[in-house]
C-alpha cells in the first residue's frame, strides 16, 4: 500500500532493512515484528472476531456540563503550540514542563520528572538530556491506570513539500505532540475527582528526536520509562493503559491500531473503548482494524514492561496521503475542539466505568 509505505520498515535479512519516514509511530508489517511476551499476536483477524467480546456498560453518561470539554483542551493545544518547538531539552521544552506542572499541581497532584539521557545531540555528538513528566493522582493507591502521551517534538518538519523548510523550518506538531497533552490535561481536570483510585499521567520525551534516520532511534522516553519499571518494580502495579497520540485531526477516524487489537493483553481495552463510543454514538472510533500495525510509545510499555497498554491514534492526517504529518502544516488550524472532544468524552465514559470504586 503506497502512502503506509512510507512509515513503514521491512526487513530481508541482515543487509536490507529501510527506514523510511517516521513520525509519532512507524510501522512494521504484520508478521515481521516479535511482538511482547505478554499474549499471542498471531491469531487470525477473523478467529479475534468470533471470540466473545467483553461488554462494559457504561451506564447513563454525564450531563452535557459534565462532558469533556473540547474547547477548553483546544486552548490547551493552542498554549502549548505558542510555545513553539518542543524538542528534548529546549526552551519550548523546558516552559511546556512548567506549564504542565503548574496545571496538574493546581489540581492537587503530584508532579515529578524521571531525567535520562539517550540518543546523539548532533552539534555536541554526546548524548542528549531529555525528561519524562510523571503526574500522580491519589499517589497512595497501590492498583493504578497509565494514561500517557509523547510532549516532544521532531527537530524539523522533515516531510515538507518545501526543502528549505526541511532543513530550517519550525515544527510545531499541534497535532503530532500537542493534541495528546492537550486532551490529557483536560481529562486530568475532571477524572480524578470521580474516583480514588491511582492514576498516572505520563508525558514522554524522545519519541522522536530524529536528525538522521540512517542511525536515531525512536521512543527513549517511554523505553525507559518501561525499563526502570521493569528492573526497579515500584510498590504499585499497573492495571492498563491508554496512549493517545495525534487526536485532534479535522477529518477524525481512528480504526482500531493492529497491534493493540491482536495482542491477548490488550485486546479487551480496545474491544472495550470501542464498545463505549458505539454506546455514545461516536462514530469516528471505527469497528475496524487498521493495518499496517503501529509502532509507537505502547511498544516497549508491553514489550519491556509488560504493561497492557492500547494506542489510540488517527494515522491518516488529514487522509490517507498523510500530507500534514511532519510538515510546516501540523498547525492548530488543521485541528479540531470537536475531535478533541469526541475522544475526551469516550475516554471519559470508559474511565467512569472502569475506575468505581
């Protein structure tokens, strides 16, 4: 399939393995990825269909003042794009940390950064630092719920139809970057005063701090993150999880991401999300599975840390030719309150459920 392509890896042996364009995720084809250790990936589609699908009643939503509120998380996406780029240890990066943490600890949470360092700084050639921010609500509770996105963005818009661009322009990734924060800083206004149990929101550096695609590499952020909660176990444990990444697409349609959907530890969750938007009528969460499978953040929570965690994500920005992603277009006039609050609201509903005490 010609526009995948271009996101996608394929390997023939040791001599032939091409990466071409990446951006919040990349894609390998299906098969051809050893999946985490946590469940069996490799059962038919049409075996998944029959199986029994698990039902989570949602019961009667909340009135329309109580919904997520789509607007307000388009404001948030439109502070954090005025920022400017967010790359790994910049200035856009360092006021987009405090911007955070001044809104998350407004709402009484605890907000903390896990520093690492990882990947090639191409003018020093030494690694770069970058930092994961870490928000816990109710920070006692031992049962608790990973609800995360990727705050950084690429260096450059190197996908732009213009080669000056390319080399010197300004990426601002409203909505490869910023939609995901967005929505959860508006999602961590509300939940968390309708339950008491744990639950963390976890912004990733490094998902794609990307000069050369010949040798950097991907997910630093949310591979440590995943490591130091595998080699360091902390007293509390992970139920499930949710990464949201590029949501706030005009032309919104998010099919059901194939990893996510295959994977025995995490295709309740998506059977489930999915299962509460048809509920809600909300028909931008399509019944279907996209192909070719993602490789985003969620990788290495399942495969490293073996946190069963789902990818929500709209790939096809703003169609299937994907001409927005990692162009000077990723601007907030290509995104959407309403999108924002499409997912925000299915989001929302499915937590409510999920999370009584």
């Amino acid at each position: 399939m010609n526009p995948p392509q271009s996101k996608t890896v394929t390997i023939f042996g040791t001599a032939l393995a091409v990466l071409l364009a990446v951006a919040a995720c990349y894609f390998f084809p299906f098969g051809q990825y050893n999946p985490p250790p946590i469940g069996d990936p490799s059962t038919p589609t049409k075996a998944i269909a029959a199986q029994r699908r698990p039902t989570l009643k949602i019961g009667k939503p909340l009135p329309k003042e109580q919904r997520f509120d789509g607007q307000a998380a388009y404001e948030h996406l439109l502070a954090i794009c005025k920022l400017g780029s967010r790359t790994s240890d910049s200035p856009g990066m360092t006021a987009q940390q405090e911007m955070l943490t001044q809104h998350f600890t407004q709402l009484g949470a605890k907000v903390s950064l896990q520093e690492l360092r990882a990947g090639r700084n191409p003018a020093t050639g030494l690694p770069q630092p970058m930092a994961n921010l870490i928000v816990q609500f109710h920070p006692e509770a031992q049962q608790r719920v990973l609800l995360c996105a990727h705050y950084d963005t690429r260096p450059l818009p190197d996908r732009d139809p213009d080669p000056w661009q390319r080399q010197n322009g300004v990426f601002l990734g409203a909505n490869d970057g910023a939609s995901g924060v967005a929505l959860l800083m508006e999602l961590g206004r509300r939940l968390p005063t309708q339950t008491t149990l744990g639950i963390d929101f976890v912004f990733f550096d490094g998902e794609e701090y990307i000069y050369d695609e010949r040798i950097d590499e991907y997910f630093y952020g949310s591979t440590y993150f995943a490591q130091q909660y595998r080699d360091h176990p902390p007293s509390y444990r992970y139920a499930f999880g949710v990464l949201v990444d590029m949501v706030a697409d005009k032309k919104l349609g998010i099919a059901q991401e194939m990893h996510s959907s295959t994977w025995a530890a995490t295709r309740p969750i998506v059977q489930e999300i999915w299962g509460v938007a048809k509920q809600l009528r909300v028909r931008e969460f399509i019944h279907k599975v996209g192909r070719p499978p993602v490789l985003d953040d969620h990788v290495p929570l399942n495969k490293i840390a073996e946190i069963p965690v789902i990818d929500i994500i709209d790939f096809e920005y703003p169609n299937a030719r994907n001409g927005y992603w990692h162009t000077t277009a990723d601007v907030p006039e290509n995104c959407s309150a309403e999108s924002l609050g499409k997912v925000g609201w299915v989001l929302q509903e499915w937590l409510r459920s999920k999370l009584r005490p």
